[in-house]
C-alpha cells in the first residue's frame, strides 16, 4: 500500500503506526512503524527538533526502552550526547535507582550511571510516549538526585491527563502530536481512526 506523504504539517506518519493486537498488558499501540520507515523517521526527529533550541540543552537521556531511538536521534541531530536512562539491573558501574509505576501498573527500578554529569547539567529526557508519566516521574527523580536540570520533555506524544498536565505546566514539553489537534484527541482515547485502514505493509522501506 502506498503510503500518503501529503503536507508535512499533517504529520503524515501518525497514519502508519500499528495497534496493538497481543492485549492490554502491552500498549495499545506501537509507533515503531515509523522508525522503520526512513522517511517517516526522519520526518518525525525533524519535527520534533525544530521545537528545540540546542544551547538549552547539554545532554540528551533516553528512557528504557524505545526511547533510546528518538533520544539517539535528536541528539545527532542536535550535536549533543546521548544519556540512556535504563532498568534496573542493565549497567555494570556504580549507580543512581528510582522507583517508578509505568503504565500497566507494574513497579519497577530505573537506574542512571554515577555520576552522570555534573552538577547543573540540562538534560533533555526522551521517551517514546507518555501516558500515566510514571516512567517519567522516575527519570526526573535520577537527573534531580544528580543535581542535575530537566530541560524539557521530548515524545511523540504526551497524553492529556492530571499528572501530565503538570508537566506541561513545569516543563517545555515538546510532541509531534500537537495538543488541541484530532490526534490528540484520538491518543487520549487510546484509539487512531487509522487503525481502521491500517496494513503493515504501509510502512515497509522502499
């Protein structure tokens, strides 16, 4: 199936992202579509960095696991280094732990090497999508207990919700679906008109 490219302000790629189809201990759906697609992929880090100003930024952090994709590309794009923010148990060198609840409700440790930068330090944190902010609660815990600064928030989207709204509120919080938008709308209720058409086929390199 040929993919629709249409005005870049559209964000096209939305359309190609799949839905979930193993049940709800899972996400309901997966953007990973996109960084398969070249076009797509860069057409979204591309959206996503002309929202940023690099000289307010020292490091990029991606959170365990997928936002290690977006993190490591904006951070190219950027010119900055890359922060990966992992689970607990993964790095073999002296470090920080947070807890944190992610989405399905499980409780689980986040760690960051230590130290990690030093003090002062601006961190961007990265992470595929941000729906109860739990896992982004525990990466905002590490940078702090650091000394470090939350420079923003970076996703593809943030959903709409109490505990995310306070982020907004704090943060420069940057998406590529766009708040007041039918995309966001539709993430909010954890279902894309898209999924109706939706063939993964539409996503494979050309």
């Amino acid at each position: 199936m040929a993919l629709d490219k249409g005005p870049r302000e559209d964000r096209w790629y939305f359309g190609i992202m799949a839905p979930n189809t193993k049940g709800d201990k899972f996400a309901w759906l997966d953007p990973t579509s996109i960084y398969i697609n070249g076009k797509a992929y860069h057409d979204l880090l591309d959206d996503l960095c002309a929202d940023l100003d690099p000289d307010e930024i020292d490091v990029v952090a991606g959170l365990d696991a997928m936002g290690f994709v977006l993190a490591a590309g904006i951070a190219a794009r950027i010119g900055k280094g890359f922060l990966p923010i992992r689970k607990a148990g993964k790095l073999c060198v002296d470090t920080d732990s947070s807890s944190m609840t992610n989405y399905s409700g499980k409780t689980q440790d986040m760690e960051m090497r230590l130290p990690a930068f030093r003090s002062g330090t601006r961190v961007l944190l990265v992470d595929q999508w941000v729906e109860t902010g739990g896992t982004m609660h525990g990466a905002i815990q590490l940078v702090e207990q650091q000394q470090g600064v939350v420079a923003g928030m970076v996703a593809v989207v943030i959903e709409e919700n109490e505990a995310t709204a306070e982020y907004r509120e704090k943060y420069k919080c940057v998406t590529a679906i766009q708040p007041g938008t039918k995309w966001q709308e539709e993430a909010n209720n954890h279902f894309l008109e898209s999924f109706r058409a939706y063939d993964p086929s539409m996503a494979f390199p050309t």
